[in-house]
C-alpha cells in the first residue's frame, strides 16, 4: 500500500491522508492490523462463497437433460423457461429454486 509506504519514509499521518484522500483513522486502522499481523493481514480477503444447491454430478446430470431439447417440446402446465427448469429441479433433485 502506498500509504504505508509513504508513512514508513517518514510521512504523518495527516498528511498521507490528504495526499492519499483516506480518513486518518484508516491509516491508524491499516497501520495497527500489520503491527499485529504482518502484511498479510492487510490483503483483500473475499467474501465465503455460498455452497451450491447443486454438485457437480448433480450440475452434469442437469445439463444432459436440458442442451439439445427444443423448448417448444417441454410439457411444464407452468410454460417453458426459468420456471420448468425450476420445476425439473424440484422433481428431479428435491431442490427448491425461485424462478
């Protein structure tokens, strides 16, 4: 980070965050979180994913029953779409799904 290059060479604080248009107690923040746990602990961590409803098995068995079908063939009495592949979910795998 630049910031804390810059206050390493002997910037302060307040004046890093003028140059660098970040809030004093960000800075204090960054520089408190790599006292106490290195640089590590000042990387981007994203978010947890969410677990898929699906496996891939599940995923691969879903696929080969939809690619090469001909939508206007389907028998869904809800019409074809993001609600029959909802219902083919539910009847196929018990997962439910909002259309």
């Amino acid at each position: 980070m630049l910031v804390l290059i810059a206050i390493d060479n002997g910037m302060h604080v307040d004046g890093a965050a003028a140059i660098f248009g970040v809030g004093r107690s960000t800075i204090v923040g960054w520089l408190k979180l790599r006292e106490e746990g290195g640089p590590a602990a000042l990387a981007v961590k994203m978010p947890p994913r969410p677990v898929p409803a699906l496996n891939e098995q599940q995923l691969a068995q879903l696929r080969g029953g939809i690619i090469g079908r001909d939508p206007a063939n389907c028998n869904s009495t809800l019409g074809c779409g993001r609600t029959m592949g909802a219902e083919l979910i539910k009847r196929k795998f018990g997962v439910e799904f909002t259309p």
